[in-house]
C-alpha cells in the first residue's frame, strides 16, 4: 500500500510549480506582471502573486480587498502571507480569470485545504467581502474534495485487500497509475465530480481493468481466482518480439465474474457497475486506445493528460492524495460527518471490529436498503393499484402510463446534462426505482383513504394530475437522496445560475425538472412519508428539509399558487383568516392527507362555525369529504342539501391553512433560536419581535415574495431592538444567525430590494421593510402597544418515526431497529451495535440472556411505543423492562427449527407486564392447590 511519504521514483509526477511550463495555454497569453506598477504594495505581497503568475488587475484587487480586511480586523491571527493567498483566490474568482489553480496556492501559503478554506470565510468580517458566487465556488470545492477524499480512503483500503505488498514495492507504479488513471476517467465522465455513487463506481472499473491486468503473484488469492480463465492474458511476449507474434482475438471488454466479485466485497449493486462499465468507462478507455489492449496504461501519458485536466479545472490535484501530500490531508484526517454507531469490543466473542460508518459505506448501504425494499414491487401497477384504477369513474390508466413515459424522458434527459455525457442511462435507473417507489407509496395511501372514508372510487383524485406529478417527484427525490446526489449545502440557493445551475440536481432540481409548483409539492411530504414506514431516518430528515425550504423561500417564488390562495382567502372576509392566533397554543394535529390537500379548496366551503377553531376537531371522515372521492350522486345530494341549511360562506382551503399553521411553527422556532443567541436579557422582546414577525406574514405577505423567512425574521428583530433602545447591530444579528443550521449566506447578502436589484439586508430594512412597517413598528414605542401574539406550540417533528435505530437510555450499547423488510440481510442493516437481532439469522437463548444482561445495567427505565402502522398480520414484540426481563407477545415457538421469532417492534409498559406476570403466578398457585 502506498505510504503517506512522498515517493521518489521517477513515475511520480510532482505538482507543477507555480510559473511553470505546466500553466494553461490562456495564462500563457496572459501579460505578466509588472513589479514597478505595485511599488506601493508590500513587496512580499507582490512576490506572491509574481510566483503565482497573477495580472495586474488581480493583483490590484486583491491588494485593495487586504487593505479592507486589515481595517476591519481587530486581530489578525492568520499570517499576512496566507491571509494574501485567501484575497488572490477570492479576486480570482470574483473577475472569473484563470491564474493558478487551488492547488498552487495551497503550497504558495502552506496551507491544507480545510485550513484554506476556513481563512477565506474569515475575510468575511463586514459580511459584504466574499460574494454569493466565491460561496458557491467554496461550497463546490468543499464537497469535490471531500468526496475525493472518501474515495482516495476507500482505495487505500481496497488495495489492501486486493494487492500482494512486495519488498521491493513493484506494486506502488501500478497502484499509482491506477490511481490517476481513475481521476483521470471521472473528469472525463462526469461534469459533477462531486457525485460519490458514479465516482465509486467508476473506481471499481478501473480496478477491474487494472487487476486482470496485473500479474498474478502481485495479486490476494481472492481476486487472483475471481480472473475468468477466459479472461486471463496469455503469457507475456517480449517487446522485441511482439511484431512476430500472431494476433489473438479481442477479448470481451469486461471480466464480469472479477466485477461481480469487487462490487460483493465493497457492498455495491453489480448491474448499475456494469452500465456504467459499458457506457460511461468504455467510452473512457477508447479515449484512450485501450480498450482491446492487455498493455497497462503509459505512466507518462496518464500523468500528461491528467494534469491537462486538472490545470484546465483549476482546483485540486487529486494525485497528491496518493503522495500523502500535506495539502490535501489534515494533520488529523476526519473520516465521515457521518454519524457513528458503536463499535464491537475487541473482547466480544463475536469478532472482529465493525468499521466506523463512512461516506461510502453510508450510500452503499442506503442504496441497498432502497433497493431492498423495492424487490417486490415492479414497474407497472400492482393487482391491488389497477384495481383502484379500474374503480374510478373516469379511469386513469393511460394518463398514468403517458404521464410517466413524458417526465421519464424529461428526467433522464436532464439528469444526463446534469451529471455527464453518458449518464442519461444512469437517470433512466435511478427514474424506474423512482417509479416503483411511486406506485408502493400511491397504494398505500389509497388503501389507508380506503380504510379512512370506506370508500374505494378516488376518481377525482386519481385524475389529479398534480397529485400524481408531485407523487412521483417525491418518490424521485427519496431515491435522489438514497444516492447522495441531492443536498443542502447552500440552503438551496444557486444566485449564480448559468452553468453552475445546470450541473445541480439539489433539491429543488427536480421541482424544475417536472415544472412543478414548490407549494404543490408540498402537500404530499407528509402523506408520503406516513405511507412508507420503510424510509429510513435520513431520508426523513431529508424530506423535512425539503419541506422547510419550501416554507422559508421556495414557495414564495413569483408564480407560486400560494399567493393567489392567499389573496382568495383575503378577498373573503377579515373573517376567514389563514390560521386563527387562537390556534397557536393548539398542538399541530390534523387528519388531512394529501387527498384532502389536493383536492382543497375545491371540498365545500360551507361552514356554521368559524374556521380554525379549536372546539371544533376535524373529523376522520364526514360527509362532504367523502364526495370528494365518490362520483355518487346521493353522496353530492346530501352534501348540497346540508349546505342549504348552513350559513354560507367561501370555501377554506385545507392546503393553505395547513402550510400556514407548519410556516407559523417553523418561523418562531428559528425565532426562539435566534434570541437565545442574541438576546439573552431581554427575554421579554422575544414575544413582542414575534408579534411583528406572525402580523408580517399573516398581513403583509406581499413581502415575502421571492425573498426568505429568515429575511423578515432578522428584520423583525432589528425593529424591535430599535423602538425598545436595545443596541443590537445588524452585523451582530448575522454573525449570530451563521451559526443557525441550515442556513445560507445568501440569505442576507442576496435580498431583493426592487424587481431584479438585489442588495444586503440592511438594504432592504431601510429601503422595504421599514417603509412598508414604519407605522406598525412605532406602535410598539407607544404606551398602549399592539396586543401580543399567541406563542405557538412547538410539537415534536411529524416525522420522527421509529423507524431508525433507537438507543436504548441509560446504555450506550444496546440498540433497537423494527426491521423494515424481511428481504434485507443482517449485514447491511444499521446501527452495526454491539448485537444485532434482526430476521433470518440464527439466534440462541444466550444472546437473549446477554441482551438481559445489558439492559439491566440501565438506571432507567426504557419505555417507548413504535407505531408501524396497520400490518396485514401480528408480529411478534421484543419487550424491555426495567428489570431486564423479556418475553414473547404471543404464542410460543412451535420447535426447535423456529427458534428465532419474527421481531419488528419494540414495545414496553409496565403495566402490562405486572399484570401477565400476577395471572402467571395466579396459575402457578392453582397448579399448586
């Protein structure tokens, strides 16, 4: 395996310096800087951009942007020679010129990359020095490298397992070149080199190519068996006598069986490697004429065209991660963000260590878990889905069918522009998984409406095609997200636009992709999320995010439904409000699904009592809902003739209400947040800055339009701050609110002042805010303030399902998991704990003593109900105690064959317990008598 040192063998290409032959062809045509125009300037400061061949221009800029960070600076704890390096990378990218690439700056300044990039934020001192576009270009940078670095640690790894290590290190030029010939081909095929599952892939093909390739003792006696014989090449035939050799037949371009044995030991789906081995990497290797060779690639050449590559991207030299170059790994390499499970003892009877989670390991496991849980569901509708079609009044088979061949071919296609040339096949993967999530999402929720209103015609929902384009776009994003290509790294946001735009595909990318509206989608995440208990607890979080994006900025958008919602419910009457302030100290408790979302506002609007009120619960099923799904004209009578005896009044929209009650929650949750950052004491301007935030967005909505909650939110508490003479700075409030999650720099510097001008928040508070809310805003100066608002309650998240694994409290090594499907095997099921119980696997009464033994070391008492929903028949309960006991819920093992029980949930309550245990010895006292 390679060391960390730097090698010195001829094969090595070292990073080109600085003012090398090695520059591209444009900076060669650049006009060199001239040392008597910057005589005003520190000559070190010069001396630098000399060496990293910078113009004039750029080095003006730069010197300018220093001079303004140094007056800012209380303290300048960085040395002025990297703080330099951090305002010549910033102007760079600001005049969108080619001067040096990452890389060369790095080793200008000595710094590693993560050292690099925390300078640069910290030139941000007056919150106006690094633009959106030099945010977005750190945020790029960030996530290539460190997907680079996931993969050069996998490789590492492999290579371990893969390579025989020889004294004399004959391995170390083929490891090297099979290493930059990798980098080399993800350049080539992918436009987003941040995408860690095609990358991945893409490394097992060059492994493949390398392997049988290699010569058999440098190879471990797995991968020396798993070369087909067919594949293996004949003996090797001197150089000289080469030309007198008889030509043999091409060999197929893939040894499958040696594939298929890689993608076994790294946990990776086969087929989708082989896809991209005949699309993305075939195309790679006639690129490189070597497609019918046994010849190893020239170390040279891939050394040449690689460095090509990267002086043209202007970023990282990924060779260096092979020289263990001290750029690219910190003194401390951190693994993953990734959340670790706890790790086996070495004194545990069952084995080895189980390695920590990492980037790989994490997507590859989310993938097969998807995968897992789709087996049994197919392409086409199932016998039960084309019942419920065949049911509707106006059946909806072929707009299904056409609806999905148009935004299939709309998806792959765009997924192809996106990601790289040959990847349009990979979107049509990742689109039939996409539809096969859709149909087992769609017939779990028209049998749980089944279930709900006893009804089984849903025409007119199941003629929506709204509801079904947003179906399919949430089932897409779930199998986005299983693949870890759609993120929030930037809140969402992409002010750049242009080319940058086109090679994201992080949500809202698919929202785009279908034309569909951020406020439509909307009312499917919850419904969607309920009707698959299979989703794990990441891909949750992720679709809770999804959703807040939504409600903080994407929904506000021009063209957005919900404005013409909201000036519908506005024209109605003061009256008809979004939500009552009443309702606030409600819990957030609803019975809508996406049925009654969708179908909103068009149920009846005819109501006798006020709207929202919270004496008047809704109701599982009444009347008027249910005409929503029957076409049944004695359903439509009794809906019309119960309205002819109401007062009438214009139809509520479920949606809107809905959106507003989850916006109101959400909004003083970051509120709370913020205050408990900034105004510690003075916690009674906490209610009095949400009473202007909830008027803000109850009556004067107008503003958010194309802007952000958090806008109005920081706005608001400036305000207030002001009229109560309370010295709070807007510089304080953002430095305070960077600190907030999910949140985006954007958020303050890139606010909309007028159409098309957009400016800093401070802009927009005098230029909008202020003016639209001067009069409102003084009152709270007055002696007879405006009445306070209700604080809402903030509920648990709708979406924390048990579904995840749980820690037991009071043990930092017992972990719980209701199995989400019995195809998936133990070995790629998550937490990887101290013991795992799980279906299909062997397991004896000794186990379940340990496990006995674990949690009777716990102080406390573990008591929680996992509710996995209706399940067609009982499954067996694993029950905890405080006393450590436990016992099956139901009929005992029929033999020895059966002695592990089905186990899906958890459940413990002591009540019920005590009183199986006083009927037990009731019995044994009869037995007695």
């Amino acid at each position: 395996m390679p060391p960390k040192k730097r090698h010195s063998g001829t094969s090595q290409s070292k990073e080109p310096k600085p003012g090398a032959e090695s520059v591209s062809a444009d900076k060669k045509d650049s006009p060199e800087l001239s040392v008597k125009k910057h005589r005003d300037k520190d000559a070190a400061f010069v001396a630098l951009c000399k060496s990293l061949r910078v113009t004039d221009p750029v080095c003006d800029r730069a010197w300018t942007l220093w001079k303004a960070v140094q007056e800012s600076m209380d303290d300048v704890t960085d040395s002025q020679k990297r703080l330099w390096g951090a305002c010549l990378f910033v102007s760079v990218i600001d005049m969108d010129v080619s001067c040096f690439t990452l890389t060369q700056v790095l080793k200008a300044v000595s710094l590693d990359v993560t050292q690099f990039m925390s300078v640069v934020r910290k030139l941000d001192v007056n919150l106006d020095t690094i633009s959106t576009k030099v945010t977005s270009a750190l945020t790029r940078l960030e996530k290539k490298y460190e997907v680079m670095l996931a993969l050069y640690q996998r490789f590492e790894k492999m290579c371990k397992n893969i390579f025989v290590l020889t004294s004399d290190g004959k391995e170390r030029e083929t490891l090297r070149t099979c290493w930059t010939m990798f980098l080399l081909a993800k350049g080539r095929a992918l436009q987003m080199e941040d995408d860690l599952v095609i990358s991945f892939q893409l490394l097992l093909c060059t492994l493949e190519l390398f392997i049988k390739r290699c010569s058999p003792e440098l190879l471990q006696p797995l991968y020396k068996s798993a070369i087909s014989k067919v594949q293996s090449p004949p003996t090797r035939i001197s150089r000289r006598n080469q030309s007198k050799a008889k030509p043999r037949a091409p060999d197929p371009e893939v040894d499958v069986q040696l594939l298929e044995t890689l993608c076994k030991e790294n946990e990776c789906n086969a087929e989708e490697v082989k896809n991209v081995y005949h699309t993305s990497f075939t195309a790679f290797l006639d690129s490189m004429d070597l497609s019918r060779s046994w010849d190893f690639p020239q170390v040279n050449v891939a050394d040449q065209q690689y460095e090509e590559h990267y002086l043209k991207s202007r970023d990282i030299d990924g060779r260096l991660f092979f020289d263990g170059d001290e750029t690219v790994f910190a003194p401390k390499v951190q693994i993953s963000q990734v959340e670790r499970t706890p790790k086996k003892n070495p004194s545990d009877e069952e084995g080895s260590l189980v390695p920590p989670q990492t980037p790989i390991r994490a997507a590859m496991t989310s993938i097969q878990m998807l995968r897992g849980d789709l087996t049994s569901t197919g392409d086409q509708p199932s016998t039960t889905l084309a019942t419920y079609f065949k049911q509707c009044t106006v059946d909806p088979t072929q707009d299904v069918r056409k609806r999905l061949e148009a935004h299939g071919q709309a998806f792959s296609q765009r997924f192809g522009q996106a990601v790289g040339p040959h990847c349009v096949v990979y979107g049509r993967e990742r689109f039939s998984l996409g539809v096969r999530k859709y149909y087992q999402v769609m017939e779990a929720m028209l049998k749980s409406e089944e279930k709900r209103l006893s009804v089984q015609n849903f025409s007119k929902l199941l003629n929506d095609s709204t509801f079904h384009t947003s179906l399919l776009a949430c089932a897409l994003e779930v199998v986005m997200a299983a693949y870890g290509v759609s993120s929030f790294k930037n809140g969402g946001y992409n002010p750049g636009g242009g080319e940058a735009a086109d090679r994201d595909v992080c949500f809202p990318w698919i929202l785009d992709v279908f034309d569909l509206a951020a406020f439509d989608f909307y009312k499917v995440i919850e419904s969607f999320i309920k009707a698959d208990p299979t989703l794990s607890k990441n891909i949750i979080k992720h679709l809770e995010t999804c959703e807040n994006l939504i409600m903080e900025r994407i929904a506000w958008r021009t063209g957005s439904p919900l404005f013409e919602l909201l000036k519908q419910e506005h024209e109605g009457g003061a009256a008809e409000q979004v939500e009552t302030p009443a309702s606030f100290s409600q819990p957030l408790q609803h019975n809508h699904t996406a049925a009654d979302l969708y179908l909103s506002p068009m149920h009846p609007g005819v109501r006798a009592s006020p709207p929202e009120s919270p004496a008047t619960p809704a109701t599982p099923a009444t009347p008027s809902s249910q005409a929503s799904f029957q076409a049944s004209s004695q359903a439509s009578s009794q809906a019309s003739s119960q309205a002819a005896s109401l007062t009438p009044r214009l139809p509520k929209s479920n949606s809107l209400s809905l959106f507003y009650k989850k916006l109101y929650r959400l909004a003083y949750t970051r509120l709370k947040t913020l205050c408990s950052y900034l105004l510690s004491p003075h916690p009674e301007l906490e209610p009095i800055i949400w009473t202007l935030f909830q008027h803000t967005l109850q009556h004067e909505y107008e503003l958010m339009r194309d802007r952000h909650l958090d806008q109005l939110m920081m706005s608001a508490m400036y305000a207030i701050c002001k009229v109560k003479s309370v010295d709070l700075r807007f510089k304080t409030i953002v430095t305070s609110y960077k600190n907030m999650s999910n949140t985006s720099q954007e958020t303050f510097k890139h606010v909309l002042i007028t159409d098309g001008h957009y400016d800093s928040i401070i802009v927009f508070y005098n230029q909008v805010f202020m003016q639209k809310l001067k009069t409102n805003i003084l009152q709270y100066a007055s002696t007879r303030p405006p009445t306070l608002s209700p604080i809402p309650q903030i509920p648990r998240s709708p979406y924390k399902f048990p579904n995840s694994p749980l820690r037991v409290p009071g043990s930092n090594n017992v972990y719980i998991s209701p199995m989400k499907s019995p195809r998936m095997s133990p070995g790629i099921m998550t937490p990887r704990s101290r013991m795992l119980v799980s279906i299909g696997e062997s397991f004896g009464s000794n186990r379940f003593e340990r496990i006995n033994q674990m949690v009777n070391s716990s102080e406390r008492s573990f008591k929680r109900t996992l509710d996995l929903g209706s399940t067609p028949k009982p499954l067996k309960r694993l029950r905890f105690d405080v006393d450590g006991q436990d016992e099956a819920d139901g009929s005992k093992s029929g033999g020895d064959s059966t002695l592990i029980q089905k186990l899906a949930e958890m459940s413990s309550t002591r009540s019920r317990m005590q009183e199986q245990k006083m009927k037990e010895d009731a019995e044994s006292k009869k037995d007695e008598l």
